[in-house]
C-alpha cells in the first residue's frame, strides 16, 4: 500500500478534488469507481466521494495505482528556479531568500509574472510549475514584463493565502528604484485615481543628472501600472523599474523578512550601496524618506 498524509494545505478539500491532483492522467469516472470499490481510503476506512479531508488524514492506495506523490518536489523546485530550459532561452533566477515555506528571487527583465494568452510564451509561473506535484510554487504579487527586482513566492497554498491576503490589506513593505526621464528635485505626493478608484504615490529623488532622475519610491496603495502611469501624468516617463525591497512577517515564524535585490544594472554599484543605507534610514522613520545626492 501507498500512504500520504494529509497537510494544512489540503485541510477541508473534498477527497475527489484532492485525488484528481495525485492522479492527474485519470479520469473522474475511474476516480469515483476506485473510492466506490474501496481502493482508496482514508485512515483505512472506506468514504464517500465528497468526504472532506482534515489535518494529518492519511489517505492509502494499492501499489499498482500511479501517482506522482513520490516525486521529489524538493528538487524539482531547485532545478527549475536555477535554470529552466523548456524555451528558446534559458531562464536563471537568482535566489535571494529561501525557506520551506516561501522564496524570494531577483526576477529579470523581459519575462511576464503569470501566464498570458500566449502558452508558448514563457512566463514565471509556467516556468516553476512542476508536472504531477499537488501544488507548484507560485509568485503571489506581479512585477510587469520589463520590471526588475524581488519577486515573493510562496511554496505551499496555505502560505500563498496568507502572503495575497498580506497585498490586499497592504501589510508588504515595498520599496521600488525608478530611472524617469528629466529633473525631479523635491519630494511629491502623487494622487490620480486609477479605474476609478484611488491611487496614491509617494517618490523622493536619489540621485539627479542632467536628463533623469533616480527615485525611491513607495505605493500607498497598489493599483496596476499605477508607477508608470503618475510618472508619466507628471511628465517624467519611467525608463527602468526595479522592485528594491521586501519587508513583511513571516506567515509561519512570525519574524520581521525583510530583503533587497542589489541586481541593478542600470545603477553604478556604490550607489546601489548608497541605497541600501538609505532605504534602512527610511524605513525605520516610516516613510521619511532620504537626503537626496546629486
């Protein structure tokens, strides 16, 4: 016999649901007949098909019925987050925090968060979708296609829960970098509604040249292509975007994550370093932000 025990991730699932996943290339019909037979238990007593499973249920099977429950998600993870070669051109994701519950990876330029229309077109999820597995890891938030820097992802469907519901009651610190065309000297508050809806931008300049400015900039609330579009309503049209950092509690330790993405390569190094101790400065006063350099 084959055992698996049941996790908080498919705690109060419906065992028919639940088996679909573990066995993907079978049917419904034929999954119905096999929990009708008595092939499949739980806790070695015969349910229905619409038994809902709970926390550490164990769920058995004879040997001769094929399921992808043996296959090492550990490793698959780590060989498609490292290089994934299923397209034209070979994707890296260089890790810049991982536990068992969640990662967070520098995403580069050019490749889209979720899958589009497209299914030839590579996107992040596609590219960490493991075949055969009850839950691939998958990011919780987006960066646009040609936006840079920390993506958070979570590796099971309880923390994925808890890190969307994070987003939602706006519970992420997040900081991003913005290369804009033209001067920007002051700190501004943006505020054009997006949708119909509310939509706040908080920038200060870092860094100031000639024909563009660097900004560290914070979302007050979080609407899509909202830093594009205020930037591009003032007049100063974003040339880079680079998510710079994370900081939020950990669904499962209950301790402050907080990490930043130094991958810039629109940035010289010393003051990508610059802007790391500022950041710091800025998030322990809560918003206020730093001295500009120029």
């Amino acid at each position: 016999m084959k055992y698996i025990k049941i996790d908080k991730d498919f705690d109060d699932t419906r065992i028919d649901k639940y088996l679909r996943k573990l066995f993907p290339n079978t049917s419904l019909s034929i999954i119905y007949k096999f929990i009708r037979k008595g092939l499949i238990k739980v806790n070695n007593k015969r349910v229905g098909h619409s038994y809902r499973l709970a926390l550490n249920d164990i769920v058995s099977w004879p040997d001769w019925l094929y399921s992808f429950s043996e296959i090492n998600k550990e490793k698959l993870f780590r060989q498609r987050l490292v290089k994934n070669s299923d397209y034209k051109r070979d994707f890296h994701f260089k890790v810049l925090y991982e536990d068992e519950n969640l990662c967070i990876i520098s995403k580069p330029k050019n490749i889209t968060v979720h899958q589009g229309n497209d299914k030839n077109k590579p996107s992040i999820s596609s590219l960490l979708k493991i075949p055969g597995c009850l839950y691939s890891p998958s990011p919780v938030h987006r960066l646009d296609y040609d936006t840079t820097g920390c993506l958070l992802i979570a590796r099971d469907r309880n923390t994925a829960k808890i890190l969307s519901l994070y987003f939602k009651e706006n519970k992420i610190d997040k900081y991003y970098l913005a290369k804009v065309r033209g001067r920007i000297t002051e700190e501004k508050e943006i505020a054009y509604s997006l949708s119909n809806k509310c939509a706040i931008t908080r920038i200060k300049p870092f860094y100031t040249k000639d024909d563009y400015s660097v900004l560290f900039i914070k979302l007050i609330t979080g609407r899509k292509h909202q830093i594009k579009y205020h930037l591009n309503k003032i007049g100063h049209p974003v040339l880079e975007l680079h998510c710079f950092s994370l900081g939020f509690i950990h669904p499962e330790t209950k301790k402050y994550l907080y990490m930043v993405d130094k991958n810039i390569d629109w940035l010289d190094k010393k003051l990508v370093n610059a802007m790391v101790v500022a950041e710091k400065k800025m998030r322990r006063k809560r918003d206020v932000l730093c001295e500009s350099v120029s």
